[in-house]
C-alpha cells in the first residue's frame, strides 16, 4: 500500500502544489544546494550548470564549477558576476536579503520545496523535472532506480524480528560535547527512513549532549557523518569518548560512517545511504 501511494505521488502530484514553476532560460544555471545539483546531474543538465554551492560534492565534477559560497549565506554580488539566467535552489538558501536583491535584478529565483522522508525526495526530484522540463525523464528514473529501495526499506522493516532500534545522530563535536539530531531536523528524517526511533526525540533542532543524557537514552545505533567523525579522529576514539563508550551502540559495535550529504541532502543518493545502513542494522544485531 505504501508503494502504491509514492507511485501515486511520483506520477500525480500536481507542481503547483510547492511551486514547481518551468524557468523561463534554462542556459545558464545556478544551483544553491547538494541535493539541487545531483538531481540536475541525474536529468542530465550539467552543461546548462554554470555554478553550484559549496554543499554541492556529487558528482565529483560538480565540485570543479565555480562556487557561490553556502546556500545559507549567499552573497548576490558572487552570483551575479556569474550571469545566472536562474537560480534553483534548496528551501534554507539565503539570507532572505540577499534573495531579495537578486529577484530585484530580473534574476529568476526558483525555491524548490522539501521533506524529510522518502516520498519528499520523489517531490523533490519531480520538482525540479518540473522546472527543467524533464518530468517523463525524472519519472522513468524515480520507477526504476527509487521505488525499488523504498520497497528494500519498507521489507526491512517488515521482516525485523525485534523492536525499531533506539538511533543517535551525531554531528560533530563542540567544546567536547556531541552535538545530536532532535526532532525536526533532516538527521530526524533519515532516521525515520531507517525505521529507527530517535533517541533525542525528547527536543528539537540540534543540541550539545552530556554524557548523562546520552548514557540514559541507551542508543542501539550511532550514526555520524564522515565530516563529524573528524572531530574525534576515527571510529576507535568516538569509541572511547565518555559519553559514548557505555552505550549499547559502542558494546555491540553499531557505530557507523558515512557521507554527510548522502545520509542528510535528501536527493537520490539517500535513499541509497538508508538502503545500505538499514541492511547493516537489520544484520549487526
């Protein structure tokens, strides 16, 4: 039945519904966030693309176009130089002033929408098919290569033998502390796509964790980003840290790694990333 409704939200949601308006010229592109520039690498757009943010390392060559700085601290004076024909961008690019200013310049300015759950990445990539005028494309793509994990997700899922696993996400260090994903943020999402219960789902946002708080929510799994895991050095010293070394994560040995913008851009590639994490929490039990 679930399969059922994202195949229906791939092929019928209306783009009027998160304002997936057809750009007017298309020959000069430029992407404000990750997951914006994959998925126009995926429709085959890259040689419209003439320069991404920082976020935007997939594919590889993405990272050899000129850069604009961070989706959230745009400056309009950078991507102006550039002669942008278009700018799509993800729904956090700014700041708001900054948009302002490049809207009032005649540049068109196209926000495209985003949840943080599977089906928000099938919106996401429509939307964006939308603009470019690739939706039959980005249909043939999303039934062959998407609905197939979403379907591996959902059996994982069914076929756990025990309860959902307690999941911690941690995004780095701050003055010794980990920060960790609350309710509401894109880690929350993902963790929900893995058919995990977040262990700090008692806040939102991100937060700093004591070694008290950490210890008592006894996650069965830890995840981190790559970027993250080198504010410990590797995997054997966030091990050892005190706030961690006691959790059933680090006895049984569920502490895992991965690319932060696969696990948390919420483009094609995160799908992907839950695929291969819940394969290894399902088998590492």
């Amino acid at each position: 039945m679930k399969i059922l409704f994202l195949l229906f939200v791939c092929f019928l949601i209306s783009p009027t519904a998160i304002a997936c308006n057809p750009a007017s010229d298309l020959s000069r592109i430029t992407a404000a966030g990750g997951s914006i520039s994959e998925i126009l690498y995926l429709l085959n757009m890259d040689k419209y693309i003439v320069a991404v943010d920082v976020t935007s390392n997939y594919p590889p060559e993405a990272k050899s176009l000129p850069s604009i700085g961070y989706v959230r601290n745009l400056s309009a004076e950078g991507i102006l130089s550039l002669s942008p024909t278009v700018i799509i961008g993800e729904n956090d690019m700014g700041p708001k002033e900054v948009i302002a200013q490049i809207k009032g310049t005649g540049v068109e300015v196209l926000v495209v929408g985003e949840e943080h759950s599977a089906s928000g990445i099938i919106e996401k990539i429509n939307c964006v098919a939308d603009i470019v005028g690739k939706r039959a494309l980005s249909e043939q793509i999303i039934a062959d290569q998407l609905i197939p994990k979403i379907q591996r997700l959902e059996d994982i899922a069914a076929n756990r033998a025990t309860e959902k696993p307690k999941i911690l996400f941690i995004l780095g260090m701050q003055s010794g502390s980990p920060i960790v994903a609350g309710r509401g943020v894109s880690a929350d999402g993902f963790i929900n796509m893995l058919g995990g219960i977040n262990t700090m789902g008692s806040f939102e946002g991100w937060k700093p964790a004591n070694s008290e708080a950490i210890i008592q929510a006894a996650p069965d799994v830890i995840l981190i980003s790559n970027r993250g895991l080198s504010g410990f050095g590797d995997l054997s010293d966030l091990k050892r840290h005190p706030a961690l070394q006691f959790t059933p994560a680090v006895k049984n040995n569920r502490v895992y790694a991965m690319d932060g913008m696969q696990m948390l851009g919420f483009g094609p590639r995160t799908l992907s990333a839950a695929v291969v994490l819940a394969d290894k929490i399902a088998l590492d039990k």
